[in-house]
C-alpha cells in the first residue's frame, strides 16, 4: 500500500517567514503534534545531504527515523526522504506567496509503508490526514501570533 497524503493551509505571514521557519527542523517540535525530538546528526543548518533524527509518537507508537535532506529550494520547496526508520517516507513541504502577504503551505507525506505500517493500512493514512491538518493549523497559529 502506498500512503500519499497532502495538505495545506494559508497563512497570513510571508512566504520567506512561513519557508525559513517550518525548514528549520528544530522547530519542529513547536508544531508537529507527534514529534517529540530533534537531534541532528550533521552539522547545521539544514542543507542538502544533511541527516536529522526525529522521535515521534504515532498511534500510540514510539518512532524514530532519521530524515536526509533531499532538496532545499529556498522560500518554494524543503524535501526529506528517510535514511534510516521503520519505512521509506519522503515529506515535502512546498509555499507559493496566495496574496498581499500570505503563504499557501503544502505538506506531503509519500511513502511504502512495511512492517506495523503496512498492517494498519489505511488507518494509518486516515490518521496522518488528520495529524498533518492539526499540525499545519498549529503552524499557522504559532506563525500568526507572532
């Protein structure tokens, strides 16, 4: 089963605030609702080639997996491919400038699940779609009040 979820929002900030801040991973712990930690493994900050490690709690499993920076085109498109966790993922998050001031901010998550992921099928899918709205919402909010 392949799992190939997309989101979005608008958010009432600049692409290159919106870009430079979702990029980062070290922030991701701000937004992302079932990561919990952050340790990179190369130098930062995040470049091509450059290896990250997340913990994450997910139908109520514990997940680590290191993520490889695949491509960074600055304020448009931030791609991470699994190096190394439970199955081959690749997240992309994409932003285009949708009016005076606002980012339309895409995220997809594309992968081959195997092992626990491939057994929950489209649950897990079901529950990705709903983490990754509650993650962008959250985003959004942390973005906006700033």
């Amino acid at each position: 089963m392949t799992v190939n979820v997309l989101t979005e929002i608008v958010i009432d900030r600049p692409v290159s605030v919106v870009a430079a801040y979702a990029s980062d991973p070290d922030n991701a712990t701000d937004w992302y609702v079932n990561i919990v930690g952050v340790n990179w493994k190369t130098p930062k900050p995040a470049v091509e080639g450059s290896l990250v490690e997340f913990t994450a709690q997910f139908l109520g499993r514990k997940l680590v997996y290191t993520y490889e920076v695949a491509e960074v085109i600055p304020d448009a498109r931030f791609v991470m491919r699994t190096a190394d966790g439970p199955f081959p993922m690749e997240t992309t998050y994409t932003f285009a400038t949708v009016g005076d001031g606002k980012t339309l901010m895409t995220l997809r998550n594309q992968g081959e699940p195997s092992g626990f992921g491939k057994i929950m099928g489209r649950l897990m899918e079901i529950a990705m779609r709903r983490a990754n709205t509650n993650d962008l919402q959250k985003l959004k909010s942390i973005l906006e009040a700033r």
